[in-house]
C-alpha cells in the first residue's frame, strides 16, 4: 500500500537539512531503485521552487510499503529525523486517484 510520509521542519533547521541531504536522498534512491516510491520533495517556506536561505518548512514523501508500521519505521531512520531537521513525522495510507 501507498503511504504519505509528512514531516515538518524545525525552524531554523536550513544548515542540518543541507548537511545531512546527500544521506536523505541515498535512502530515497533505494526506495526508487525497488520501483516503490511514487514522489518526494521539499516544502519550500516561502512561494519559490529555490527559497534561498529561507529554506523548507518540511518535506513529503509518497512511498509504497508492506504496512503502515513499516512505513513509520522506515521514516524514524531518516537522516534528517536523526539529524533533528524534523520535528515532527506523520504517516497516513494513501490512495492514489490520479494521473
């Protein structure tokens, strides 16, 4: 099943999500590489594709895993949860309508 994995930043948290990007994306390759992610990608704070320094306000992954569990598991070990960029993480099932 598809799940939406939404996490908000940490005000501030520009410099850590910077530093730790190369390992987050790593993990999202893998999860390309097996064919299960769907999309990902930052919220920029403010209305532009490259905020600048005043940088994300979180990001959004949609992903397929074995169960929503599984899903929260695998977003515990992400780099910027580790790092502290995240300062909160929601996992909801996800159902994909369209295109």
């Amino acid at each position: 099943m598809l799940y939406a994995i939404i996490a908000e930043d940490v005000p501030g948290s520009l410099e850590k999500r910077l530093q730790v990007r190369p390992a987050h994306v790593e993990r999202l390759k893998a999860l390309l590489a097996e064919g299960r992610l769907i999309l990902a990608g930052p919220h920029p704070l403010i209305d532009s594709e490259d905020p600048g320094p005043a940088g994300f306000s979180g990001s959004l992954i949609v992903a397929e895993f074995a169960s929503r569990e599984a899903a929260i598991a695998w977003a515990s070990e992400d780099p910027y949860v580790k790092a502290g960029v995240y300062g909160a993480v929601t996992v909801k099932p996800f159902k994909k309508a369209l295109p």
